[in-house]
C-alpha cells in the first residue's frame, strides 16, 4: 500500500531534487537565464554605447584641433601679408624712379600676382600711387601719417636736446630726412648765453651740406662719429651733429650750431651721448 500511488495523485520525479517545487525550477532557469542574455544585451549595449562615446569624443578633439590649426594658419598668413606689404613700401620709399610690379616681384621674390594683391589695398588707403607710365610711388597717405609722427618725433626728443643745449651753449637741433632733404624737425636754445644761432624748426638743407646732414649720410654706413662743419650752410656758423641710430624707419641726426669754433673732442662726446638718449627714447 505505502508503496502504491493513491488515485488522483502525479507520480513524483525521481531525479527531482529533494526540496524544488514542480514547475518553479524550469521557469527560473528561463528567467534567470533570460535575466543573463538580457544582461548581456544590456552590457553589449552600453558597450556600443561607450564605443560611440569615445568615437564621438574623440572626433570632436580632433575637429577642436583642426579648427585651432587653421587659425593659425590664418595668422602666419597674415602676419606674412603685412612683411610684405611694409617691404614693398620700403622697396618703393628707397627707389628715386618707382618701381615697376615686375621689379618690386623680383626684389621680394614672390609672384607678379602676389604683387598685385598687395598693391591693390596700399593704393586703395593712398600708401602707394601709379604714376604714368604706371610704376609704383609712395602716395600722398604717407605724408599724413608722417605729419602725424612727427610732433612724436619731437616731443620724444626735446629732454635730450635742453640738456644738449644747455651742456654746449649752443642751438641744439634734431634734423630728419625729408623727401631726399635734411629738415629740422625739433629746436631748442640755451638760457644762459648771450648770442646763439636762431635756427628755426622746418628749415631744410641738402644732406651734404653742413654737419647734420653729412651726419646722416654717415649713418647710413654705420659710422656714428661726431661730424663737424664750419661755414657750409650760414657764414660765420660751426657744426657738431651725430647719427641717430637704431630706431627702425628713421633717418636722423643730433647737433649744435654755434657763432664760434666748438671744440669737437669736448661737444662731440655730449652730441653722441643726445643721440643715444633720443635713440632710446623712441625706440
């Protein structure tokens, strides 16, 4: 009896373990193994989902980068644009018959076409002019901006050249090249004398004249030596001047003009040490 299944009962499942619920086993496996593919559907996801990530990332750095080298891309081409715009008008500035855009190509070495597109803009702010045989001169823009420096010009020197004047008892002048002449752009007298020259500022001269001229002929080789004159631009007149040196675009000289002989070995030494105080001032 004990061993025989009572009627309307299920046969129990020999290989079942001892305490698992009929039915529960089967459908926890399915869900714990649905539980698994889905976790791993979820891991693959987000792995996906990071590997976009990165992918996303790592394109936006790349174009953050991309972005960072065309402007200075941009800039080298720019500051490149502006040196040669400058050196045409210096090319042009130091050329007494113009230049022709074949001759101003060959002399910064780039293209005819370069040339062009840095003529067109210089000529559009009235930096250069075409004459009529249609080479390049400087225009009448340069004379503004010259008016406009050269009060700076002046003001920037005049402490050297009171002490100048004052030390030698003479005018004291600061002399700039203007349009192939020598032109005094600043003037100043001493206080305590009783007869001195009056030289007046815009007075002009040629540059092999008188001291302060050959002064600037001087520099331009380097030779910053006092120059004296005697005579050569006022009769009865004595010279001491000295290149101003080392200020970029600049062609000028310092110097005293007096009634007597100056005594070069004392005023040149005080003439030089103006013109490097004027040099330090404006540079």
């Amino acid at each position: 009896m004990d061993a025989t299944a009572r009627s309307g009962e299920t046969p129990a499942n020999p290989s079942a373990p001892a305490d698992a619920v009929p039915g529960q086993a089967g459908t926890a496996g399915h869900v714990n193994a649905a539980g698994q593919v889905g976790a791993a559907g979820q891991v693959g996801a987000a792995g996906q989902v990071g590997a976009a990530g990165q992918v996303g990332a790592a394109g936006q750095v790349e174009e953050v980068v991309g972005r960072a080298d065309a402007v200075a891309g941009r800039a080298v081409e720019t500051s490149q644009t502006l040196d040669r715009g400058l050196r045409l008008l210096h090319l042009v500035a130091d050329a007494s018959g113009g230049l022709t855009v074949t001759e101003a190509a060959n002399q910064l070495n780039i293209g005819r076409a370069a040339v062009y597109r840095l003529v067109s803009p210089l000529i559009g702010h009235g930096m250069l002019r075409r004459d009529g045989d249609g080479r390049l001169r400087l225009g009448a823009g340069l004379l503004h901006l010259a008016r406009r420096a050269q009060p700076l010009l002046a003001e920037g020197a005049l402490p050297a050249l009171r002490r100048l004047a004052e030390q030698a008892g003479a005018t004291a002048h600061l002399t700039v090249v203007e349009g192939g002449e020598g032109v005094a752009l600043a003037v100043v007298e001493p206080s305590w004398t009783s007869f001195h020259v009056a030289y007046r500022a815009g007075a002009r001269h040629p540059l092999d004249r008188g001291a302060a001229g050959r002064a600037i002929l001087a520099g331009r080789t380097g030779d910053a030596a006092p120059v004296s004159s005697s005579g050569e631009l006022q009769a009865g007149a004595y010279g001491v001047a000295a290149p101003v040196l080392g200020v970029p675009g600049l062609e000028a000289s310092v110097g005293v003009v007096a009634l007597a002989p100056l005594d070069v070995d004392t005023i040149g030494p005080q003439v030089m040490a103006a013109a490097t105080a004027i040099t330090n001032a404006l540079r």
